[in-house]
C-alpha cells in the first residue's frame, strides 16, 4: 500500500498551509506552517511519502524537511502504527528478541 502526503490551504488563515498523511487510506494531519509557493506547489498534489522524505531543496522546504520525520514519529507513537522503514525494523528487532 502506497502512503501519501499533501497540503491544503487553510481555510482560515491565508497564509497557512496544513500537512496530511494519507496511510492506508486513513488521513492523518501532520502540522501546519507558513504558506510558500514553493511547498504549496510541491505538496497540494499528494506525494508519495518516501519521496517526501528526500531531502527537499530550498529555502522554504527546510523547514519542511526538519518537521516531516519529527511529526511522522508522532502519528507512530499516538497511533501505534508503524509508518517508517526505520521503525518497522526496529519493531521487527524487538519480536525477534521476545
């Protein structure tokens, strides 16, 4: 199953864009931040995640790219979903060692 992230504008604010994650077929939000036209342009399609997890250049990406894996990990723990590979195998570690 592919997993997916894209903004909208916020309805709002104007100058605000909203992050979501699509995850089998279950949307979750991420976070909010400053609208750019750079990000709204990258992101108001949805994106595949592991492409959204490269390395975004430019200026107004940055903080985008500090604020995905943070918020990512978020949604795992609250959830009790495992979304990044990282994760996955270092809950595959822990059952092998049960």
């Amino acid at each position: 199953m592919k997993n997916y992230v894209y903004c909208t504008k916020d309805p709002n604010h104007g100058n605000l864009i909203n992050f979501y994650l699509i995850y089998e077929n279950q949307t979750y939000y991420l976070f909010t931040q400053h609208y750019s036209n750079t990000a709204y342009d990258r992101f108001k399609n949805p994106v595949l995640l592991d492409t959204a997890l490269k390395y975004q250049r430019g200026l107004q990406l940055e903080s985008f790219n500090k604020k995905l894996p943070k918020y990512l990990k978020y949604i795992e723990d609250c959830e009790g979903i495992v979304i990044l590979k990282k994760s996955r195998k270092k809950a595959d570690r822990y059952k092998a060692c049960a």
